[in-house]
C-alpha cells in the first residue's frame, strides 16, 4: 500500500462505506440495549438511514474516513439523517461509530486502510447511552 496520506485516507473511506453498506458482512456489527430495545419498525428505519448514510460534514467527518453519524427519528416518526432545526423535532437520536481493530480484535489496528489487517466494527447506540 501506499505511503500517501491521501490515498490511505481514500482506502479507508471506502472500506467504511462498504462496512457500513454491509453490516455483518464487511464489518461486524454491535449494538447497545438501548438500540435493542427500540421497536422493530424503529430499528429497521434507522438501520436503513445509516445503511444510506451520506451526510457528512466536517463537524462529523473531520479526517475524511466516515466512520462516524447521527441519524434522527423526528416527532413524526419518521428516520432522517439531516438534523433538524429545531430540538423539539427530535424524539431519539441513534449514533453509528466504525473502529479499527487487528484481526484477532485485541488491539485497534495500525492500518485501517488495509483490509487484509484490519476488522472493522460498527457500534450502533442511542446517543443518550454515550
């Protein structure tokens, strides 16, 4: 693999969003009991907007790898990935996280960029657990 940053960045980007549009199969996938404990129809509408998850920012991506968002279930029920305006729109807030681990899960790897060293795992919680 490279030396260039950029192109280590990019690799890992990528390999996130396979991970992310693939979970239990490019990344293993753990979640809280609080996430557990959401309806079925609730999990499935987020599941769904972080599968699509395409809005990053530099408030949430500041190194470019998309290992990290928010998605939103408003007043209305509906599962959005933009946060609304207003606060009071909210009714729960699911958080997404990817780290980096060596294979064998005892350490968090040096080479996120390489697939062949690194097993991706995704956390999926309710922010009011973090």
């Amino acid at each position: 693999m490279t030396n260039d940053p950029a192109q280590r960045t990019e690799a890992t980007r990528r390999l996130n969003e396979q991970a992310r549009s693939n979970l239990g199969i490019a990344c293993r996938a753990n979640i809280t009991i609080g996430f557990q404990s959401l309806s079925d129809a609730d999990r499935i509408g987020a599941l769904s907007q972080i599968i699509a998850f395409a809005n990053f920012t530099e408030e949430n991506d500041p190194h470019g790898e998309q290992d990290f968002g928010a998605v939103y279930r408003l007043a209305s029920g509906e599962w959005t990935q933009q946060r609304p305006q207003d606060d009071t729109a909210i009714s729960e807030t699911v958080f997404w996280k990817i780290d980096y681990y060596d294979n064998a899960l005892e350490f968090g790897s040096d080479t996120p960029w390489d697939a062949s060293k690194t097993t991706r795992v995704m956390t999926i919680m309710l922010a009011s657990e973090y």
